[in-house]
C-alpha cells in the first residue's frame, strides 16, 4: 500500500536536458525557506556587473545571489543559484533579470551529512537491516534478522515501519529490489523502492492455484507501528498516518491484486490480421485491394509490453482493490478470493499494498471504465485517450483515460501577483502514440488531486470554472518514427501559473486530454509518470506594509468603527509605511526603493496631501514622512496609502488604505453614572450595607465619541477601564462615605475636562439571623448566619411543611422553595433557644407569611420578655386597624415595658390582606430616630414598599427565646398563626427600603 499524500507538492525531474525539481514535502518547504531568505532575485542586472565580466568565470553555477547575478550578465547565460537548490526545485537566474524555477515530480538530489548527492535508489547493508544508498526518505529492509519489521520509512522527523505474517529469510537483492523467496509455499515476498526514493511497493507473487489455497492467503494482517506523534487512519481505501495538524506523511492508496491476463491479451492482440473496427493501411499495400493491418499491442501498451509486473499491473491485467481494515496498529487486506480460485486467472497473481512518503508532487490516471478507482501514482507510466475494445483486445475495456500531475508548496508563487509572471510551461515524457501522425493533446488546470481521485470526482469539471484549457499541441512520440520519437514535450500553461498567482494558490494541478476521445487511433497515446513545470517571473516592488501612525502613535484600519482617532492639537503628524521588494534579501543585490505616500477623503473624492520621495532607500526600511499642520480638519474621516518605485523605474501596487481621523480637543462634558443594580445612590442617606454590592454603568453625558471611560472607587486617581455600556460592580468592605470617580476617554483617546464624583453612604447594618426554610423536611431549621450554633436554630412543634413563595422555576412539578403551615393553635408554632437580636437597639425583621383564615388576631414572629413579647410582626383584627377592614390589617407592635399588660403603641398598614396570598412584612424600630416603622410587600410588584410609622419611645431588651407562629401576653403565649411562614430575616441596624424590596423580589430569599 503507497503511503502517499493527498494533496502532494511540487515535484519533477530533470531529463531530456530539462531542469525540474522533485522532492519531499518538508525538504521542499526548507528550501522555499530558503528562498525567502536569499529573495527571488532582482529585477535587472546592472552595468556594474556587466564591466566585471572579465573577472568572472562563466561556471554556470554561483552559491550566492550576487555572484549568479554578476555572472548571469557578464556571461550572458542562465546560472543556477545553488543556494536556492532543493531535492526538487532548481533555480536560475537569468541574464535578462528574471528568474526561472523548474520543479518536477521526482527528485534529482538529496541532502546526505548536509551535502547534495546524486539519488541513488541502491540497496546496500546497513547497521539495522538494508538500507537505500541515498533516497529522499531513508528506508531499511530486513535482512533476515529475526525480530526485524519488514521496512522502515522516515521522513520528516516521522517514521513508519511496516512487518508481514510470516517470517523473513535473507532477501536476494537486485539493484533496487528485494525477493524474499518462499515465504508461503510457492508465494515470493517482492519489495521494491520507488524511483523516486520516497517509498516503496510490496507484492507476493502467488505462482499457481495450489500455492493461492494456502489459508495463511485469505487475510493478510500487516502490523504498523509509528512514531508517536502520527495517527493511522483509514483513507480512500487505503490508510494515511497523519500528524498533529492532520496532514498525511505518509499515505497509502487502496491495495490491489492483479493477474497476467495481459500476456494473453498480447499475444491474443498480436495475432490478429482483421479486425471490423476502424483500420489502417501498411504503407507498402496502398493498392486496389489493400490488406487490413491489425493493431498489435504495443500500439496500446507501448514498446515496452515487458512491463515488470512486480511493480504495477500491465494493461490488460485483471485488476481487482481489496478491502482493507485499518487500525493504530496494523492495516488488513482481504485478497479477493474469486480471483484465487477461479479457472480464467493467469499465474502468477500479484498482491500488493505500497507505502510512500509524502511528496511535493503527485499524479494520477482517471479511467471511466473504471469511474470509483483510483490509478494514483500509476508506475511507470498510462495511457491517454481512447483505448478501445473493438480496435484490440489488448484494451480489455473501452475506456477513456486521462492524466494529471498536481504541483504543491508553491508558497513561493501564492505570494506573486499574475503580472509577475512572464512564461510557464508544463512538459511531460510522451513514451508512445498510436502512430507517427502528430495529434492534438489539451492540457488543462484540474482539481487538485488525492488518494481519492476518480474519473467520477474529476473528469466532469474539466472545461469549468478555474479548470480551463491553457494550450492544444499537435504531436505524436514513438519509438518507431525517426522524426517523432518518444521525449519530453511542453505546453504553455502561463496563464495557470498567473491564476495560480493572483489567486494565492500554494499548488495546482495540471491534466492531459487527448483533442478527441472518440477515436483511438486519433487520441491515444501513452505519458511517463515524471513530468514538471518551468516558471518565469520578473517582479514589481511589493506592494508597502505595517502602514502606522507614529506621532501619535495610532495602527491602520479599513472599518469605520475600528478607525484610529489622532490626537494631535494642530493636525500635525507623522506616518509610516514599510517599503517592499521581492529582491530584497541579499545586501549585495538588494533594490533601493522610492516611497510614494498620499491622503485622501474616505471616498477617495479628494486628494488633501502627498508625498514623493527624492531619494531612495533599502527595501523592508520603515519610512517616516511628515504630514504639516493644517492639511487635515478635525473630526474628517481620511485614508493614507503608499506605493514603491524600484530603481529600474517599476512601479509596485498600492497598499491597503489605512483609514484615520484626527481629534484636536477633548470632551468639555462629564460622564454620567446609572445605578443598574444594588441599593446606592447618589444621596447621603445611607443605604446597603457592607459586603452588599453594587453596579453601576457609565453614560457620555451628551459627547458622541466617548469609547471608553477610566474610573475608581475612593481613589480620584482613575485607573481603571470600563467600556460604553459595560457595568462595574463595588463591593463595599466598610460603611461611611463611597465615592466614585468617573472621566470619558475620547477616540483619541483624550480624557474628558471634567470628571464625575458618584457620593453614596453605606449603611451600618448586616444580618444577624436568616431562617431560609429551605430544609423542607424535619423538625428544625438552621439558621444560615450560624449554622453551627444549636442555640440558633429553630425548633418546631407539630408544625407542617408546604411550598413556598417560589414556585416551580425549573420545570420539575415541584415549587422552588418550601415554608412551615401552622394550623392556628397553640400546639403548632416554632422558637429558637437564644435572643438573637437586641430588641432595646436599632433592627429590623422581615417575614414571608401567607395566612389562611384573617377573622383574628395572629402573630408571624416575636422575641419573648418575661411576661410579654417586646414585638410582635402580626395581623389585627381590632379597632388598631383604620377604617375596620373586613380582614383586618398587617401590623408591627412594640410593648412599652417587660410586664404582663404593657402599652402597645401599634404601626398599621392599609394594604388589603388577602388570605392565601403570600405576602412580606417587615419591621424596623431606629433607636436613634425613636421610630417603630411597617413596610408590606407584595412578591413581585415592582414598586419600592410604603414605609408606616409610628414613635416609639421606650424599648426594651428582650431576653427570651424568638417565636415563630405565636406572641407572649400577660404571662402566655398567645395569638397563634394559621398559615405559612416562609424565610425569616433579622438584621442589626436599619434595613433599606431597597434591601426591603430586593428580598421581596426573591421571595424572601
């Protein structure tokens, strides 16, 4: 199986006196590294060169830019530029100033000990097996050793090794091939490296029936193992071992067997003497009664129908794919059985897979008798056009055929614009024509191909899109015609390589149509796997770069929002562009460079300034240039751009536009502060309480281009960032005065002349005590303050537990929070086993109640004195209630002294009490102010409660135990509450009506 990539590189050869470059897809990158750090070449060669011609040797080969430059001119010939050399790419510079890069499909060197070698395909005995003499991916076999995999691969950093099911003797070694003889009973194992160096092929020969009824044949298991950073998966029938960026290393297309039909078919072929198809006449019989020629095989197969079988099916072979089964650890083929036991199979059979690494180059035949198979990196070479049953059975199908060589890790040629480019062509070895007649063959751009290439996934965009012709040649290539014998032959493919360019392409494929395949004998030929591409650029400067402001300082844009805004208080300032030229990498040839600068409105309506420079500097220099005060208005949206000259006069493209504007002033207006959440305000009465947090957003305060604002809480140095809309949140950590400093900061990034200071007071406050009734269950609730105190907690007695105010939010059938029913009697009602506030000092107490029946008086919660409670949150149903209400009122209550019939001074609130309806109450005695006061709130309404105040003049510190459900009245527990009671708050100091409404809101929570 050919471990091979799907979307290959460049690649090619030099043959027929034709300089192409092959090679493996990390060397090649390395060398188009390489290439960016000596340049692509300049543009011209100047006189200076010229007038040391006498002083140079015409070598044709030069190390560095400037001495291939200078040796170009004087010499007048092409030079190769060594330096730029890779296995598969080889430069040259031209005495005209352009520079030519051939690359092919196959290598024509390889780095050994860092020194460029010829490739050498030679076995040889290694350290660890056989080794290959000198390939592109170092390759060792086994030489018999117990324990050793059949083949190592590496390239890359990466290595592959592939073992077999059965133990391997000493391999017979031939040239580039080994034969590992018998190693199933009349089955030779045969391995083969590439000509290409860069992997490998595998097949067992079965020599007859009996030898393919061995069941070690029916399912052939080939372990895998790989370097640790590569994962195999299955792949187009194949497999690929791909890396962590998911590229293939290596790649393997769907493994085949194949009989020898084909020596029948040619001798079938070369017996023929009529044939009813179309026929030719011998140029000796053109006479009244002419003989009719058959075709012989060769005329389908070519003149080398010997092909080696070893290596790939001949045509006419009967070929079928196996399946495989792939996993980390090893790829399983099942040899198709029909053909092992069939009467009409030819011996021996064959049966591969293959194993390649990846490549800068790859080709394929695409065969529409064969629609979902792919002949990827066929061997050694296929047939083009018609190959026609009816004319000879050496076409065991009628079929079309096509070809096509796809070039990658054209980084190089992605970076240059079309104009760039001056000549390309695309050349490829013809092996053989139908005769000597010279007939059209089209090459066109094609899709870029893969593993996975088909005539169904290619063949019908051939003519479409990007996948057009580029240029039709008539030829013919044959051995037997003295004037057309088999070579290399071109097309002119400039108009690929200039789309290739403008469009950034990093690869493209180029495919070989015969004009017609609807004749055979007016299309077919026959094309050797090794082909290349010659390109031939002269370039203009590059278009400038890391355009910038400098003073100000400010980046570029083309969007409207992101522009950058200059602050400058006279329209001053001074811009930046780096000038660029593809010849710029060698300091012995490196171009000097005139900057062109401009500014225009945004609409590019008008030209407001401009700038050519005088003199001229190296490329890749940035170039401050000066922009005087009074070009430039404020607030006027403006875009600057640049272009380059070269020395000979070539003008580059122009940068991006890089879009500004100017500021002159800052915001004469302070920024405003919004309350988004929390309970302060702008106000000196105090409110919150520490630990509560607040958050606040920021407003323009009627400026139109404020983008951000700096702030601080209790700190006027603003130091701190906040952008428009966004909210900052402050958590105080001490009561007393807060203040927050808030200025505007402009697109210029001027601050605003004012700035706003927020003045909130926080509260002297927290809670002391929080029955939450979230236990649902049970006969006690912890309080949260203290959940570890025992003398806290609140013990209840026959009481009930129902939903709470909360219903069910998360869509579960049940309500989202729970509460205590009490049923109205003295035998139900809760109390802790402490005091938990003082009763004598500023508090506040808030109680989610929902009663059942309002026809008397009852109690919600109280702390106990001795004789009486010192308060009462509860509902009355007396003459305390304004207006006699038919279900009385809500009602806080203080008693004036610890005795058993104190005077009660009582605060009373007009909201109607609904029986059923949960409902807050909350009351708050301020020691300072005298005042006992009642809020009532509905949950949910969005409304701050109505505060009810009486004076209250005589507080008292209570030390009994916190009831919930009931009251103390001259010396008894008295008015017991019949409903619900939900969360319980108690808090030290004076609670907020904001506080006040936010528990509400959460349903006491």
């Amino acid at each position: 199986m050919s471990l091979r990539r799907s979307s290959a590189p460049i690649s090619g050869s030099v043959k027929a006196g034709v300089g192409t470059i092959v090679g493996s897809g990390r060397g090649l990158r390395g060398g188009v590294a390489t290439l960016l750090v000596i340049g692509l070449l300049p543009l011209s060669v100047g006189s200076a060169a010229a007038d040391e011609s006498s002083s140079i040797p015409c070598t044709g080969q030069a190390e560095q830019a400037a001495d291939a430059v200078a040796q170009a001119a004087s010499c007048s010939s092409p030079v190769e530029l060594m330096s730029a050399d890779t296995a598969y790419q080889t430069v040259h510079v031209n005495p005209d100033g352009t520079t030519t890069y051939d690359m092919g499909s196959e290598p024509v060197r390889t780095k050994v000990s860092g020194a460029w070698k010829p490739i050498d395909r030679s076995l040889v005995g290694g350290t660890g097996g056989i080794e290959v003499a000198s390939p592109i991916a170092p390759m060792t076999f086994s030489d018999g050793t117990a324990g050793q995999p059949l083949a190592k691969i590496a390239t890359g950093g990466h290595e592959l090794s592939m073992d077999v099911p059965f133990d391997l003797p000493a391999p017979e070694i031939s040239g580039s091939q080994l034969t590992y003889d018998d190693v199933l009973p009349g089955v030779d194992l045969i391995v083969t490296v590439d000509d290409d160096t860069a992997g490998f092929g595998e097949v067992l020969r079965v020599d007859s029936p009996q030898a393919a009824a061995n069941p070690a044949l029916a399912e052939l298991e080939f372990p895998l193992a790989t370097s640790g950073d590569l994962d195999v998966v299955s792949a187009g029938g194949g497999f690929e071992a791909r890396d962590s960026a998911g590229e293939a290393v290596f790649t393997a297309p769907q493994p085949q067997m194949w009989d020898s039909s084909a020596d029948g078919v040619i001798a079938q072929a070369d017996a023929q003497t009529v044939l009813a198809a179309p026929f030719s006449l011998s140029d000796d019989e053109e006479s009244a009664s002419p003989r009719v020629e058959a075709p012989s095989a060769a005329d389908v197969l070519g003149d080398d129908v010997a092909a080696n079988r070893t290596v790939a099916p001949v045509e006419g072979d009967h070929v079928v794919q196996m399946q495989t089964t792939v996993t980390d650890q090893d790829v399983t083929v099942a040899p198709d059985g029909a053909m092992l036991t069939a009467s009409g199979t030819t011996w021996p059979v064959f049966i591969d897979p293959k194993v390649k690494s990846k490549t800068p180059a790859e080709w394929v035949m695409i065969d529409s008798a064969a629609p979902d198979y792919t002949y990827y990196k066929f061997d050694p070479d296929q047939g083009m056009g018609l190959c026609d049953y009816a004319v000879t059975t050496a076409c065991n199908k009628t079929r079309k055929q096509r070809v096509i060589w796809e070039f990658d890790d054209l980084d190089w040629l992605g970076d240059l614009a079309g104009a760039d480019v001056t000549k390309a062509t695309f050349k490829a070895f013809g092996t053989h024509s139908w005769d000597c007649t010279p007939r059209g063959v089209t090459a066109y751009v094609s899709k870029n191909i893969s593993t996975g290439t088909t005539w169904n996934s290619n063949a019908s965009l051939w003519g479409t899109g990007d996948y057009v012709a580029q240029q039709q040649i008539t030829v013919a290539h044959k051995s037997a015609c003295p004037d057309s014998p088999t070579r290399f032959v071109s097309w002119d493919i400039t108009k690929a390589a200039k789309w290739a360019a403008d469009t950034n392409k990093k690869s493209f494929a180029i495919g070989l149509k015969a004009h017609t395949e609807a004749s055979m004998q007016e299309g077919w030929k026959r094309y050797r796997k090794d082909a290349s591409i010659s390109i031939t650029i002269e370039r203009a400067p590059y278009a400038p770069t890391d355009l910038k402001f400098t003073d100000p300082a400010g980046a570029c844009t083309t969007t409207d929002s992101a522009r950058p805004v200059l602050r400058t208080t006279t329209g001053a300032l001074t811009l930046s562009a780096q000038l660029n030229d593809p010849d710029d990498n060698d300091s012995a040839t490196q171009d000097q460079l005139k900057g062109h600068y401009e500014i225009f409105t945004v609409d590019g309506a008008t030209k407001v300034w401009s700038y050519d420079m005088t003199s001229a500097h190296p490329a890749r220099t940035p170039i401050p240039v000066s922009v005087t005060a009074g070009k430039l208005k404020d607030g006027v949206a403006y875009y600057f751009d640049a272009y380059a000259t070269d020395s000979a006069g070539k003008s580059g493209p122009h940068s991006a536009k890089c879009e500004f504007y100017i500021e002159t002033s800052p915001p004469s207006v302070a920024p405003g502060v919004t309350v988004v959440s929390g309970p302060y305000h702008n106000s000196t009465t105090p409110s919150g309480a520490v630990g509560t947090p607040g958050t606040f957003t920021f407003t323009n305060g009627g400026a139109n281009d404020i983008v951000s604002y700096k702030y601080n809480f209790d700190d006027d140095a603003m130091t701190k960032a906040a952008s428009p809309g966004a909210n900052v949140t402050f958590t105080p950590t001490k009561p007393g005065k807060h203040t927050l400093y808030v200025e505007s900061i402009d697109r210029a990034g001027w601050a605003s002349d004012k700035h706003t200071e927020f003045v909130f007071y926080v509260r002297v406050t927290g809670v002391e005590s929080e029955w939450r009734m979230t236990e649902g269950t049970g006969s006690t609730v912890v309080d949260a303050q203290h959940p570890g105190d025992v003398t806290r907690r609140l013990n209840l007695t026959a009481a009930t537990w129902v939903d709470g105010p909360i219903g069910d939010l998360d869509g579960d059938g049940f309500a989202d929070s729970s509460a205590v029913h009490f049923n109205g009697t003295a035998a139900q009602y809760g109390q802790t086993s402490s005091e938990p506030l003082a009763t004598d000092q500023s508090f506040s107490v808030s109680v989610m109640v929902q009663i059942d029946a309002a026809t008397r008086n009852a109690t919600a919660v109280s702390v106990d004195g001795a004789h009486a409670s010192a308060f009462q949150l509860a509902h009355r149903s007396g003459a305390e209630c304004a207006g006699a209400p038919v279900n009385g009122c809500w009602s806080f209550f203080m008693n004036s002294a610890d005795v058993a019939r104190p005077t009660t001074t009582f605060v009373t609130a007009p909201d109607e009490v609904v029986t059923g309806q949960w409902t807050q109450l909350t009351g708050v005695y301020d020691a300072t102010a005298k005042t006992a006061t009642l809020y009532v709130c509905t949950p949910g309404t969005p409304d701050n409660p109505v505060a009810h105040t009486a004076s209250f003049t005589t507080p008292w510190m209570a030390f009994g135990n916190f009831q919930v459900g009931r009251g103390r009245y001259n010396d008894a527990a008295t008015d017991a509450w019949p409903g619900a009671i939900g969360a319980i708050h108690v808090y030290k100091g004076i609670e907020s009506t904001t506080q006040i409404h936010d528990t509400c809101l959460g349903a006491g929570a």
